[in-house]
C-alpha cells in the first residue's frame, strides 16, 4: 500500500502566486527563471499541486501570446490522446451537457454559434465520425485541423500555468493547470462530435485509440460569451461558407457591420432581419423583411457592384459611404414600408406573395440601380476600396485612402436621383403583372407542363388567379431588372396587365 504524501511545510497558496499582466494576468509559475519556485514545485510545496479534483494538470502545453500586441489572446496549444480529449472537453456540441455549463455562460454561446446537429450537419457528422474510425483501423491517415476552443473569464481566477522554458518571449512551454470545466468549440464542433462518439465505439477502446490516438487542441483562456462569438464570426467570415447570416449577427466589430447598424438605425429594417437561426424570409414568412447576409450584399451593391467580400470594406470608409448606404435604405423605407406588412392582413396575402420588392432579387437589383444613379459621386470613394493594405498603422491607411479619393472622378450618373425615386413610386410592383413574369420567368405546373396558376385573396374577400411567377436571385434576374428600372423602356413597367 502506496501512502499519500503529507506535507510538512506550510504550503504556497495559489493567491501569492504572480499574476502575470503581459499573459491578462494568468498566475503563472517561472521554475526556468526563478530557483526559489522551481524548488518549491519540485518539492511540491504549492497548494494547486495538491488539488487533483479541481484542476487538471496537462503536460506539454505551450502557453502563447496570439494576435497583435495591443490586444493579445492567451491561447494554450494541448497535444492530447483521444480518451484525454474526451474527459478535458466534457463537451459533446451534438449533446451539450446541463450541469456547470449553463451557469458558466455558455449555454448562450453554444445557442449562438452551435448549430443544429440536423439534416446535412448530422450526415457531415456521421461522415467525420466514419473518417476517424477508418484511421483507427489503418485504412487511412487522420489529417485532423486543431480543434479550437475557449474556457469562460470565469475559471481563468483558477487557471495556473507551470513553465519549465521561457526562452521563447511569445511562447511558454510547461504544464497547464486547467479547471474541470467544459471547453467550448470556437470552430471545430463537427469534427468534436465526431471525436466524442468514435471513441465511445468499441472499436476505439479494443484498438487502444484512447491511449494513442492523437488529437491537438488550442484553448483560448479568459473569454467571455460577447469575444467568444466575435471569435467564431472572425473564424467563419473569412471567405468560406458557412452560415453568413449567424456570422454576420455574431459581427459587431467590423466595418461591414458598423455600417449597416448605423444605415438602417429607425427604419422598417431595423429589428426585421432573419439571422438564420428566426423565422427566415420566406414567401410567408413576414416578420423580416430580408435576411443579414442579403442586407449586406444590398449595402456592398450601392457601394460598389464589384465590390465582392464584406471584409475589403475598412473602418475609415464609413464616414464617406455612410450617407448614400443610409439614403438608399431610407428610400427603401419609404417607398415601400407601408407594404411590408406583418402580420398579413385578413382576406389579404403575405406582401412576397404580391409584391416584387418584397424579394432578394429586387431589392439588390434597386440597390445596383441606386449606385448608377449616384456612381459620379460614389465610385470615386468606392475605387481604392480592395486595394492591398500594407500599411502600419490605421492612420496611415486611412491617409492613403484619403489622398487616393482626394481628386478622383466618376461616371456620369445612369439617371437623375430623384428620376430614380419618381421610377419607383410609380412601378407597378405586383409580381403576377405581365411585365414581371416576362423577366423573372414563371414556375412550371408538373402535371401540365404548362405555366403554373395560382388563386390568392383579393383583398376584397374574393379570389385572384394568378401566373405562379418565380423569385430566383441570380446575376441574371438580378441585372435584368435593374437595367430595365434605369432603362428608357421602364414605363412598361406601370402597366397593370397580368400574366396569362
């Protein structure tokens, strides 16, 4: 029989442990550096040592300091087996846990970055889950990404780190003391999930991946539920595919992001923008008029339809683009406000089901048409935007920008701005009129073949039948009808003729 150690000195509390300002104030314990500490921890002498319930101790951590210097993250990069993996995450993202979880905040960010594990994310799912099992067995070789993930501000007071090298001033090497809490997937979760379920199989604990499968995992310490969703916005925004509308809700910091708060500020889109997570934008689905990534190809178009990526956009472009984004949105607003009703009045149809603006299409086709109408005044502005940024500071880029615009010239305008307006008040918006179905085209009846007919209210509690029009939002659909709104031809659109 093995006896406990019982120490025989006074052991150093984790408070008279420095907390280092330069790692956000992580206690950290310097046994390269300081000979008092290092011996000390080799004679076990610190109380964290002693408490095995409370904290793991992760060997081979490498501490580092991420990101600029004027706002670092406190990232810990862990090289773990599969069965270490599994007991330090304690967070399965396909079945979240109900204990500490929702009291450590995460049950907020785990609603707000942690999407569904349903249809085609449960089939990737299963697909990663079958991966990892076909490199356990040898059929193939696991080319796993670092999961990354955070621990709240609120076990960070609890968090110690033990560094045997320091020779590196961006990076320590050494022991983590970590907090039993759970870890949150900055992004990873499918690739978790599927981790968390492989090595529950019987396969994982006959082969001994637990022991010897090996898994990389980045923590970042001391965040909060408000930077843990920047962080997934940051991480998923960049150019890739994934939920634009909840990386777009989740953004608060960009420029994109400050420009669109500021242009629709108490108009009818303020508070009516589906997130992807809400009720969408549907054909009857009223209650937002579009959703957040749609908005924001809408604002990007008055800029500049070449203008492509959101993040080309930079905080010194606001105070000039600003005032024709918040004037396209207010002519929006009061043009056609008072037809974006929610809910649909009685005996009346959903607006989408009536109108064309009610649609993606036409309102990123207005916001194209808008920019022709103003492009003397805003494709000078628009121009250096995209240009590689090389510059040091925000200041000089913004002299840059500044000395790029300074005598910079446009195009005439395509038509008069307030011709543009008149245009729009007097089109004839109603999506089944002839001269709409003549551009968007018409749904097929399937058992016809022929144009597909539909019966909506009237509004006067009788019935309308209808051409069945489509609502694709394409290039195509998308030019074709800006062209024509600017086009010598655009009276064809007032006639009240319907499709047949």
């Amino acid at each position: 029989m093995t006896l406990p150690f019982i120490p025989q000195n006074q052991l150093i509390p984790d408070s008279a442990i420095t907390a280092e300002p330069r790692f956000g104030g992580l206690k950290i314990v310097h046994c390269q550096t300081d000979d008092e500490a290092r011996a000390a921890y080799a004679a076990n002498r610190y109380e964290f040592q002693f408490d095995q319930v409370k904290r793991w101790a992760i060997a081979g951590t490498v501490l580092s300091l991420s990101g600029a210097s004027t706002r670092y993250r406190i990232t810990a990069m862990l090289h773990l087996n599969l069965g270490q993996f599994r007991e330090y995450v304690r967070y399965d993202p396909s079945s979240p846990p109900a204990e500490d979880y929702e009291a450590l905040g995460m049950k907020q960010a785990h609603d707000q970055t942690q999407q569904d594990f349903k249809g085609a994310k449960k089939e990737n799912m299963i697909n990663f889950r079958q991966y990892v099992i076909e490199s356990i067995r040898g059929d193939r070789v696991a080319y796993l990404p670092p999961v990354t993930g955070w621990q709240s501000t609120e076990t960070f007071k609890d968090t110690i780190f033990v560094a045997f090298d320091e020779s590196n001033p961006m990076a320590l090497y050494g022991t983590l003391y970590l907090p039993k809490k759970p870890i949150m997937q900055s992004d990873g979760q499918t690739q978790t999930a599927a981790l968390y379920q492989a090595g529950a199989t019987g396969l994982a604990i006959r082969a001994g991946a637990l022991d010897d499968f090996g898994v990389s995992m980045e923590i970042e310490l001391n965040v909060d539920v408000q930077a843990a969703g920047q962080s997934f916005a940051d991480r998923n925004g960049r150019g890739s595919k994934k939920n634009k509308n909840l990386v777009a809700e989740l953004d608060n910091s960009s420029a994109i992001a400050q420009l669109r708060f500021a242009a629709i500020k108490g108009t009818a889109f303020e508070n009516r923008l589906a997130n992807g997570r809400t009720v969408g934008a549907t054909e009857t689905a009223t209650q937002n008029i579009v959703d957040l990534s749609t908005l924001e190809q809408m604002l990007l178009s008055v800029i500049s339809p070449s203008l492509k990526k959101p993040e080309q956009f930079k905080h010194h472009h606001i105070p000039h683009l600003l005032p024709y984004c918040r004037a396209f949105i207010e002519l929006m607003d009061s043009t056609f406000a008072s037809e974006w009703l929610h809910p649909s009045p009685k005996n009346s149809e959903p607006y989408r089901r009536l109108y064309v603006h009610g649609w993606a299409y036409a309102l990123k086709a207005m916001a194209s048409a808008f920019h022709d109408c103003h492009r003397d005044k805003i494709a000078p502005l628009a121009a250096p935007i995209g240009i590689e940024d090389a510059h040091a500071t925000a200041k000089e880029a913004e002299d840059a920008y500044l000395q790029a615009i300074q005598d910079a010239t446009g195009p005439d305008p395509a038509l008069d701005p307030d011709e543009f307006a008149k245009r729009l008040r007097e089109i004839d918006w109603h999506r089944y009129r002839k001269h709409w179905v003549d551009i968007t085209g018409y749904k097929i009846d399937p058992s016809t073949g022929g144009k597909k007919m539909r019966d909506i209210n009237d509004g006067h509690g009788g019935k309308l039948r209808i051409v069945d029009a489509k609502a694709e939002n394409t290039a195509a659909v998308i030019n074709s009808v800006a062209k024509k709104i600017l086009s010598p031809t655009w009276t064809d659109l007032k006639s009240d003729v319907n499709a047949k």
